[in-house]
C-alpha cells in the first residue's frame, strides 16, 4: 500500500465518523429542534457520501496506486457534498460548517502546495456562497416561540460539538499520517543502507575475484620451490611439510570457489560431516590451537554446505583463536526443528560495548587488521537463512552464537529411502 493509499483509507475512516455524527445530529434537530429538512436534498446528499466512501473502500483494494489526482479529486468531492448539506441547514450559521476545513487540512499535509491552494480556493468559495445562500436552520413562526436565550445556548452547543469533532478528526488523522510517514523514511532508511551494504560487497567481491585470480601463480611457484626444499633439506620436513599443507589449503579453497561459483547449488551433508570437514581445514590453518567439540545428539540435521559457508564458520573460528587459542568449546544444539544453534565459546578478554555495537559493520576491527571477516560472515550467513550472534560470556571471554537452517534430519532420510 503506497502513501496515498494509507491516506485515503484513513479518509474513508473519517467519513464514516462524521456520516455517525452528522446522522446523530439530524436526529436530534429533528427530534429537539422540530427541524423539518427536505428529505429528498438530505437523503441525496448522504447517499452520495455514503456511495463515495463505499466507492472508495472498494477501490482500495485493487493494485492500481493512488496518485495526487485521486486524492484531489475526492477531497473536493468530499467538500461538495458537505457544503450542500450545510446548505440545507443554515449555510455558514451552522456550527458544523468547522467541516468544511477536514479536507483543506488532509490537502495540506499530503498533497502539493498547487492543488492545495486550488482546494483552499474552493472551500472559500462555498463557504462565501453560504453566507448568503442557504436554507434558515430554524423557522422563526408562530408556531416556533425561540428565546435569544435558547438559540444562543443551542448554537454553542453546537460549536462545541463541532470543535470536538473538528479536534478528534484532525488528532487521529495527524497521528496516523505521522505513522505512515515514520514507516515510509523507515523503510528508505533500510534501503539506502542496503545499497551501500550491495555496493560495498560488490567492491569486496570484485577485488576477491582479482585476488583470487593473482593467487595461482605466486601458490603454484610456492608449491615447487617447497618440494625442492624438502628434498635438498630433509631436516627441516615437518615445517616443509605443514607450509605444503597449507598452500594446499589455499589452492583447494581457490579451486572449490570457482566451482561453487559455476555450480551455484549448495550441497546437503550431515552436521557432525560438515563441522568435521570445517576443523580439520581449521586445525591445518591453525595447528596450535585446542578445543572441544562436544557430541552431537541424534538425530543429527541435515544443511546445505556451500564454500560460503565453510569460510563464515572458519572466520568465527578463527576469531576465538585470536581471542585465546586454547580450551575452546563448540557446541551444537536444536532449539527448533527445522534450525540449528552452534556455539563457540573462548576464553579470551570479551568484548567492549563499543566492539559489540560496531561488531558486523565493514571495516571494523580489533585485531589491527581489515576489518571485513565478521562483516562477511554475517553477509555470508544472511545468504543462506543464518544469523551470527557476539556475546559476552558470564563466565569470562565471548560466546558465538550462529544459527542455520536444516533441510531435514539423517533419520528422516532414511525413513524416505
């Protein structure tokens, strides 16, 4: 629903309130007053408003947008029709003629300054016309004995009547048009961020894909020289043999991104398969940490791995392992049973509140280094129905908290098959 479709519904809700009070109002002239109105100019004039709002109601409900035009037009149509009933009961004496100025307000807190100016001009005009062409509210006869008193009495009443209902129209209209607008520069809010947050990621994945294209050649030479090196110094094998572990390392994620890449399809795999493959990537990147996995309960879900995703959780690894590279926790639960909860708890120094507002925005660190790996985690897990969550864990360090989705369980695949 756009801007000036919340407007008119808002306006047939408004018209529904004063048809209310204008019905209350002739019951009571009619029945106090002995005002004796011309049924037929009355009953036209309320079925037209009545057929108006219905009109409205109805059209709101279609897809078409309402443009200025629109709500022009049926700000003027709503001017015309209670200018004619005015005119049947007094003109401008009437204390109601305060109605008159409802759609001159909505005119001007939501349309352009022209077409308010044009319904500014109109609601003048008519009420200038009433002054001198109207219908006499009361028949001052015989047969109507009015003291000044009385008639005094009752048009204050009247304008008190109508200055509340003047004052409760424009209050719930400028309340909700107030909502409307705070939800409409909330949502643009959310838009501009999203395209500064699309912009940055397309500048990171560009300068990736150069990255990643550049790597071959410098890790293919690295490999040769490492071979030859463990041949002419055979003392040195155990530090030879982890540095080819780890340019094999480089070279398998440069290799199974551009696969994923072209295949763009995501495989299922058991959970404790998936974490399996993620620690033992993570041990050969970082061989002096230690943790604990602790067991998995059956029956174990199912997820959808992708490159992605292995690289989101190797970051927050690594990010415990900078904390504090020994006695590291990961824990899997299910709080749900299409979602899964994993945890990894260090026992670094925590986080500030500082680091904890920053924590997901680009470029910001606390390591001293690029700032963009829990900025892409996030990014990474979003793409595929995850959250990441930082915490200060009461027991001392920080508590990471990452949520993915389950395409099912190993139990439920085998009951399929």
């Amino acid at each position: 629903m756009n801007r000036h479709q919340q407007h008119l519904l808002h306006l047939t809700y408004i018209r529904t309130l004063i048809l209310f009070v204008i019905c209350l109002a002739l019951y009571a002239g009619v029945k106090l007053l002995r005002l004796q109105p011309d049924l037929l100019m009355t009953g036209t004039s309320l079925v037209a408003l009545i057929a108006l709002n219905l009109t409205t109601y109805m059209r709101l409900h279609s897809a078409w947008p309402v443009f200025d035009a629109e709500l022009f037009a049926q700000l003027c149509a709503d001017v015309v029709i209670y200018a004619a009933l005015l005119y049947q009961f007094g003109g401008a004496t009437n204390p109601f003629v305060f109605v008159l100025l409802i759609p001159l307000i909505i005119s001007a807190t939501t349309l352009p300054r022209r077409l308010t100016l044009l319904i500014a001009l109109l609601v003048a005009g008519l009420y200038t016309s009433l002054l001198f062409n109207h219908l006499p509210l009361l028949d001052f006869t015989d047969a109507h004995q009015h003291t000044v008193v009385q008639l005094f009495n009752q048009h204050i009443t009247g304008l008190w009547i109508s200055f509340i209902l003047t004052v409760g129209v424009i209050s719930i209209y400028v309340v909700q048009m107030r909502q409307t607008l705070a939800e409409r520069d909330h949502d643009l809010s959310a838009v501009r961020e999203q395209r500064i947050h699309d912009q940055q990621l397309l500048a990171l994945a560009t300068l990736a894909a150069g990255t990643a294209h550049e790597l071959r050649t410098p890790l293919s030479t690295l490999r040769v020289i490492l071979k030859d090196m463990q041949s002419d110094h055979p003392e040195l094998d155990e530090d030879l043999s982890l540095m080819l572990q780890q340019v094999d390392c480089c070279t398998d994620k440069l290799r199974n991104m551009t696969e994923e890449v072209a295949s763009g399809k995501p495989a299922p795999i058991r959970l404790d398969a998936f974490l399996a493959q993620v620690l033992e990537s993570w041990i050969v990147m970082r061989p002096q940490v230690s943790y604990t996995l602790q067991p998995l309960q059956e029956p174990v879900p199912i997820i959808n791995t992708s490159v992605i995703l292995q690289q989101a959780l190797l970051n927050l690894l690594n990010n415990a392992a900078d904390a504090c590279p020994d006695a590291i926790t990961i824990s899997v639960h299910y709080p749900e049973a299409d979602r899964v909860t994993l945890r990894i708890r260090d026992h670094g120094p925590g986080l500030s509140p500082e680091q904890l507002a920053s924590m997901g925005k680009p470029f910001f660190t606390t390591k001293g280094g690029l700032g963009i790996g829990l900025f892409l985690t996030t990014t990474s897990l979003a793409t595929q129905d995850g959250e990441v969550y930082l915490y200060n864990h009461p027991g001392g360090g920080t508590l990471t908290e990452v949520t993915l989705k389950t395409s099912g369980s190993d139990l439920q695949d085998t009951e399929n098959d």
